[in-house]
C-alpha cells in the first residue's frame, strides 16, 4: 500500500514539474513576440518617417497579423487542425 502512495505522490510531482515547464515556455514565447512586435513597429515608424512607406508597411504587417490572431483568438495550431479535419 504504501508503495503504490509513494508512486502516485511520485507521479503527482512530476505531473506539477511539467506543468511548471509549460508555463515557463509559453512565457518566454510571449516575452519573444512582444520583442518582435515592438521591434518591426519601431522599424516601421522609423521607416515610414523617413519616406520608406513600402518597407514600413512590410514590417507593419507582422505585428498587425499577431494581434488580430490574438484578438480573435486563434493561433497556428488552431489553423493546422482546421486544415487536417480534425
């Protein structure tokens, strides 16, 4: 009895480990685009500023994308599963 305790306990832990994980790595994706947006949008107002509007709206278009997908809520995942039927 006490075995299978320990190995339940055991599981739990591990369990709490990987959802710990999970968090972690879907924070750092959103540290990283919040990086990238910021970065094209300045570029693009950089660029935009200078007369470049062809290259301004090139870099705007990501940001834009990523905000709308949000908004919606819909992510890549969510498309590929559309596609495959599922």
């Amino acid at each position: 009895m006490r075995m299978a305790e320990k190995n339940l306990e055991h599981n739990h832990t591990q369990e709490d480990k990987l959802n710990q994980a999970a968090i972690q790595r879907a924070a750092n994706g959103q540290s990283f685009a919040i990086i990238f947006a910021s970065t094209a949008m300045t570029a693009s107002i950089v660029f935009f500023a200078t007369g470049h509007q062809i290259a301004g709206g090139v870099l705007l278009s990501p940001p834009v994308v990523m905000l709308v997908r949000t908004l919606l809520g819909r992510s890549p995942k969510d498309d590929k599963e559309d596609r495959s039927g599922k």
